[in-house]
C-alpha cells in the first residue's frame, strides 16, 4: 500500500506534464505555421503582375483601321494595299478603286474604307506597269502589242467623255487610259467570256483601258466616283508596292516603325 501511495502522486505530476506538453506541443503545431505564413507575407517578393501593353503613365496606342473586304478574299497584296490606304488616309476622305491586274480584279471602296462591291475586269494586253511613251497620242492602229499596258500607280479619277462621246471614268487622261463598259464590239475577242471565266490567264485583251462589267460599272464605279470622287490604285504585277506607292504593312510593328523612321529622316519641305 505504502509503494502505491508513493507511486500515486509520481503518476500525478507526470500525467500533468504529459499534458502540459501536449498543450504545448498543439500550440507549435498550430503557432508555427501561422508565423510561417505571417513570415511569407512580409518577406515575400511581392506579387508579379501580368505585362503591361503600355508603360505606366503612356499613351494608349490608337487601334489601326483597316480595310473592310466583308465576305471577300482579296490577294495578299490587294488587302495590304488597302490597308494602308485606309490606315495612312491616302485616299484623303475619298472613295478609292484597287485594280489588282495579277488577279483581274476591281474593289471599291467607300470613304471609310467599306467595300461597295468587286467584279472581275479585263486588262491591257501586254504585261508590265509603265505606260509606253506616247502611246496616248497614237491611233489604236498604230498601238503595239507590246504597248498594251495597263500602268500602275495612284491616279485621281475623273469622270468625263472620250472621243466616242461615251462616258468614262479617266484613271490617266493624258495616256488616254480609262475604265469604262466593257465592248463586246468584235467578236472574236471574247471579251464578255473572258470576264465571266474563272482563270485570270484570258483577262487581257484591252489597249490599256479598264474594262468592267457594264452593271458594275453603271450601279457602283460611276455612282461612286461621282458621289465621292476617287482615287485610283493599279496595282504593279512587276514592281513592288513598295517601290510604286511606299506602301508596308500597317499590321507589322517592324515595318510601322520603319516607315516613321523613314519619315523622320526626310528633309522638310522648303516653303
């Protein structure tokens, strides 16, 4: 009995640091996480926000304006052009025509850069994008094959007649170029089944002129070209558009920044 009294207040002090010890061990378990993560939180790099698309207190950059082809699917390098017309405001508020003479085909634009309607069109003859000299002032007789070209370049559209007392619309009235109706009027050039083909290998025929169909023309090229005036784009099929209008892709930052650096090192214009 006495051993069992000696041992009961032993077992007591020890059960009593047992659980002391266990309170206290709780205690770490729950404490030291809690500093851990207090720890973190000031210590802690602070949080990395996603890249910004502009530096803190910079200008927004503006969206760039495209063309609009709608349901279309012009050619690289139509769509290029026309993007940069209506990005750079080079039609200056007009409507403006692209003539693509590797596709055979005619877009009009609106103002604001909407497409009003395309067709296909017949082209000179000959392949190149210079007009031969002189050729404007020649009787159609006296034109060469060779001189059959349809020129490329930028040129404001003039409504007007020509010598046939037809209405035309002038892209380049001192070479005599015009886009007009196209003229079935000799029968073995094929001209109305050259348009409604689907190749563009047979869509050249004419002197130089622009041939297009006669509702497009009637209905959106002339109603355009009055309403709004125009500017004309025939594009090259062996230049660059870079070489005949200093056109670039207005959707390439690389070439944006190049062409403004281009500007910039232009020497201003003496007045």
């Amino acid at each position: 009995m006495q051993r069992q009294d000696r041992a009961g207040p032993k077992r007591s002090e020890f059960v009593r640091w047992a659980r002391a010890g266990v309170l206290a061990g709780i205690v770490v378990i729950v404490a030291v996480p809690m500093l851990t993560a207090s720890w973190k939180r000031h210590h802690a790099a602070p949080p990395q926000a996603s890249a910004p698309t502009q530096q803190m207190g910079a200008q927004p950059q503006p969206r760039v304006q495209l063309a609009d082809f709608g349901a279309e699917q012009p050619s690289p390098d139509a769509r290029l052009l026309a993007n940069w017309v209506v990005a750079t405001g080079n039609q200056r508020k007009h409507a403006f025509i692209v003539v693509d003479k590797k596709d055979a085909r005619v877009y009009v634009f609106m103002p604001d850069g909407r497409l009003r309607d395309s067709a296909p069109v017949l082209l000179g003859e000959a392949h190149g994008d210079d007009v031969a000299p002189g050729v404007g002032d020649k009787p159609l007789e006296e034109v060469q094959p060779q001189e059959k070209t349809t020129p490329a370049g930028r040129f404001v559209a003039e409504s007007g007649m020509n010598t046939e007392h037809e209405d035309v619309i002038w892209v380049d009235y001192d070479q005599a170029i015009s886009m007009h109706r196209v003229r079935p009027w000799v029968e073995t050039e094929r001209r109305l089944e050259r348009l409604a083909s689907l190749t563009t290998d047979d869509n050249r025929i004419s002197f130089g002129c622009i041939n297009l169909p006669v509702r497009f023309y009637e209905d959106v090229a002339k109603p355009t070209v009055t309403q709004y005036g125009a500017i004309v784009y025939v594009l090259p099929e062996v230049k660059t558009l870079q070489q005949v209008f200093g056109a670039y892709d207005v959707t390439d930052p690389a070439q944006v920044a190049a062409a403004r650096q281009s500007a910039k090192a232009r020497p201003a214009v003496q007045g």
